[in-house]
C-alpha cells in the first residue's frame, strides 16, 4: 500500500511540475511571459518603447527630430498626403530603432562576452537603423524644402542687400576671416590653454569655418549651397568633438565668434561705402 502511494504521488507531482515551474516565474517575473489581455499586451509594448528611449540615445535625438517635424508640418501646413509621408517615414525610422534594441538585448543575453558573429548582428542592425534614418531624412527634405526654402531664401536676400550691396565681396570676405583668426588668436592667449592650431577657448577651426560659411550663404543667397557650407562646418567642428581637441562649449563659442564677426564686418563695409 506505501509503495502504490508513492507511485500514486509522484504521477501527481510530475503531472503538477509544470503548474508548479510556471507559477514560480510568474512569482520572479511578476507577470506571466504571455498576456492574455489586450491591456497587458499594451503594457508590454509601452514599457519597450520607454526601455528604448531610456537607454538609447539615439532613441531620444529620433524623438526630437520627429517632435521638430511634426511642428513644422503643423506651422507649414502641409497637405494631408506629405503629412502621411512624413508620419510613415518617421514610425519606420522609430521602429529601426526598436528593432535594432531588441536585437542587441537579444545578442548580449545569447552571447554576454564578444564574439564576432555578434558583432556582426548589432552592425547589421544598425546598418538597418541608418539606411531607415537616411530614407526618412530623404522624405523629410523633399516634403519639407518646397515650404522651407523660399522663406530661407528670401532671409538670406535680406541679409544680403544689408550687407553686400555696393560691398567689394571678394575684400569683405577676406578680411572677415582674418579679422576671425586674430580674434581667436587673442581669445586663446587670455584663456591661456592650448596653441593656436589646437586646443584652447575658442575652437578655430570652428570660426573660420562658420565664417566661411556665413560669407558663402551671404554671397550666393542660395538655400542649398548655404545647407551644404554650414553642413560642413558642422562637420569639421563635430571633427574636433571626436578628436577630444576640443570641448563642446569650445566649439559652440568658436561657431558664434565665426559667424558673429563675420555679419558685423561685411555690415562695418556696407556701411563705409
């Protein structure tokens, strides 16, 4: 009789282990891995939404720029099929980025030390991440420069009949970027850190190419040949970030001191002559 109550309990333990063993990660877990409702579903994709953009910046400068187009597009007034472009574009470039965190959790829980194959499956998925984001930036511009660009346009020809009228151009922009150089010189011998070609407050390389930059945009007074001058200032002063010559408030001082001198001398020779 003991040894058919044995048996008897444990047909009955292992028919309840799997209750048991699902019951006991319900209890760690705190939720059970599938909801049944559509409310927990909900849930689940909230707190993905919100894991991402708490550990991925680049989930955050995603939502920025989204949040900078969707005002656009409302202060444009775009028409209902751009705004539907743009809203696709922007949900595949948020979803890039979710699908890119997933795989990462996925890849460091599978393989926590490195190995190249997961290597290769996170470069993979950013790759994704960026040809989304070049596609959305694609559409953005198209959609967008039909309103955009004749407002800048016409802002860069104001500034421009102030300032180049009657102007020696080629004299004005010289001497706006020398006057620049020896300012920065100055400004780098008061702070007293670095050399004139490297380091120290503020960043040269960064006003001479925001003044270079400003005097283009003022000369041609044409939108895209000013997005692509100021783009690569941009980039040489993002050049100078990545190199750690030089800080982020060094940068930003240099933009400012570049094109700031650059508006007051060609605005001093439009008023000498």
């Amino acid at each position: 009789m003991a040894c058919a109550r044995l048996a008897m309990c444990k047909r009955l333990g292992a028919r309840r282990a799997p209750l048991r063993v699902r019951n006991y990660s319900a209890i760690l877990t705190g939720v059970y891995l599938k909801p049944t409702r559509f409310i927990d579903s909900m849930n689940c994709a909230i707190e993905g939404i919100l894991y991402t953009a708490r550990t991925q910046k680049h989930m955050r400068s995603h939502f920025l720029a989204a949040l900078l187009v969707l005002v656009l597009a409302l202060f444009l007034r775009i028409s209902a099929l751009e705004f539907t472009l743009l809203a696709v574009s922007i949900a595949f470039v948020l979803f890039a980025e979710l699908a890119n965190t997933a795989i990462e959790v996925v890849v460091d829980l599978v393989s926590p030390e490195y190995h190249p194959l997961a290597k290769t499956a996170k470069d993979v998925a950013a790759g994704g991440v960026l040809v989304a984001a070049i596609g959305g930036g694609v559409t953005g511009y198209l959609v967008l420069s039909r309103y955009l660009f004749p407002i800048y346009k016409e802002g860069l020809g104001m500034m421009g009949n102030q300032v180049a009228m009657g102007t020696p151009t080629e004299m004005g922009t010289l001497v706006s970027i020398l006057m620049v150089v020896i300012v920065v010189v100055i400004m780098k011998s008061w702070s007293g850190k670095g050399s004139p070609l490297e380091g120290g407050m503020p960043s040269g390389h960064a006003a001479v190419a925001f003044a270079i930059a400003t005097a283009v945009s003022i000369t041609t007074q044409d939108p895209i040949t000013s997005i692509l001058a100021f783009a690569l200032a941009l980039m040489v002063s993002h050049s100078r970030l990545l190199l750690r010559i030089h800080s982020m408030r060094e940068v930003i001082l240099g933009a400012v001191v570049g094109t700031g001198i650059t508006l007051l001398m060609l605005l001093l020779f439009k008023a000498m002559h």
